[in-house]
C-alpha cells in the first residue's frame, strides 16, 4: 500500500530531515514539524527541488506543547486531504549519570522521548480510528533492546518504553487496518550524536535513513536498521554481560 500523505515530527534536522528527503524522492507529499521552522523552511525548498511535483507543508511545533500536538496534527491532516502515515520521530539525548546533578536534563529527555510521544501517537491515533486506517510509526532505538550507563541511561529506557507502548497499541488495534510499527536505528550519525567520537558500526545519516525508509515502507512490526548488523546485533546485545554493555557506552 502507498502512503501519500506522511506526517514527520522532528523533521528539522538529523533522521527526521533525512527520512523526508528519502520519502520526496520517492513522491510522497509531507507535512514537517519541528521547533526550528526557519530550518523547514530551507527545508521545504530542498524537498521541492528534489521532486517539485509533491506538496510539502510545515509548521512549528514543539512536541512538549501537548495541545499544540493534537491542534497541529488535526491541521495538518485537513490541509493534506487526509494524513496516511504518521512517524513520531522527535527526540533528544541530553542526561548523565543518575545522581550526578543532572536530573532536569534526564527528566528534558524523558519527558520529550516519551510523554511528548505518547502524546503525539494519542493525536495520530485519534485521526486514525475515525477513518479505521493509517500507519503510526514510532521511531525507537537498538538501545531500547538492552542498558546503557551515563547518557545513555534514560535515554535507553524512554525507548524501551516507547517500544514496549507500541506493542501495546498493535494489540490494542488487532482486527483494525490501522498499522503500528516500530524502527529501531543502530548508530546513524547525525546531530544528536554529533560530538561522540567512537561509535561501533555507525553509518552516515543517508545511509541510515535509507535503511529506515525502507523499513518503514515494508509496514512490518519491528526494524532494526541498517538490517546489518543490528537485525542480529539486536540478539546479542538482550543477553550481553554488563562488563559489554559497559565499554559500549
């Protein structure tokens, strides 16, 4: 089935930018967010440079406004003619070790890659079982699959919840033809892993996003990208021992 219609949050920079510049070679219209409008909009005209025959619309949205989720996803799907596909993609990776005088940076990025999703895929869900058809994807992590130490810490279990409430909604929505699936990115480069150096088996943002689109279109249930190595990664990193897990992040 052809999704025309794609909805992106986070769609400003890093794996969100990249999946739209994916999804406009491959002709489907956008509807784009992010709090940084003035990057969507050089955005927009990237998108129509690319493929002028699609239709790209923006809007500013912080997704920790949760009334602005629901008001910007109702908007976007009556200017769109009907939204297909909706990816809750925005996210962050501030934090460090729990205890260490960090807290409002850890509750910033469980808030954001967490509540802020349950939120958007509350918004997009809503529009979804008013018509009974869509396709939420939610944009989780191979950190989800296991645990990390200092940054990654919170950010890991914001993902394994997020992936774990995306389980929950594909039961919920069984006997529907509304579709839930989830991606879960390996190490892409991109801002929000900019500054770390040593990262095992990373890849440049196209290619990750690539991956990811590829997935996303396959409507399976749960990705992991780029399929090498982290479809089998993923196996391993559920049992590795702690000391592994360690030197890893």
């Amino acid at each position: 089935m052809s999704r025309e219609n794609i909805l992106i949050t986070g769609a400003s920079s890093g794996l969100g930018k990249g999946m739209a510049i994916e999804f406009a070679k491959l002709g489907r219209n956008l509807a784009l967010c992010a709090r940084r409008v003035e990057r969507l909009t050089d955005l927009q005209a990237e998108l129509l440079t690319i493929n002028p025959d699609i239709k790209v619309l923006i809007k500013s949205l912080d997704v920790n406004d949760h009334d602005a989720v629901f008001t910007v996803f109702k908007e976007f799907d009556a200017e769109m003619g009907g939204l297909d596909r909706i990816i809750v993609n925005a996210g962050m990776g501030k934090g460090a070790s729990i205890g260490t005088g960090y807290f409002y940076a850890n509750k910033q990025t469980a808030e954001t890659n967490f509540v802020a999703a349950l939120a958007q895929c509350e918004a997009a869900l809503e529009i979804f079982r008013a018509k009974n058809d869509g396709h939420l994807v939610t944009i989780s992590s191979i950190s989800a699959v296991s645990s990390y130490r200092r940054a990654m810490t919170v950010y890991a279990a914001t993902k394994a919840a997020l992936s774990s409430m995306s389980e929950g909604m594909r039961i919920d929505l069984l006997g529907t033809n509304i579709k839930v699936s989830t991606v879960h990115p390996g190490f892409i480069r991109s801002e929000i892993n900019e500054k770390v150096k040593k990262v095992p088996f990373i890849v440049d943002t196209e290619t990750g996003c690539k991956a990811m689109v590829k997935a996303i279109e396959k409507e399976g249930e749960n990705s992991y990208v780029p399929g090498w190595p982290w479809a089998l990664l993923q196996w391993c990193l559920r049992i590795a021992p702690k000391s592994i897990l360690k030197k890893m992040s």
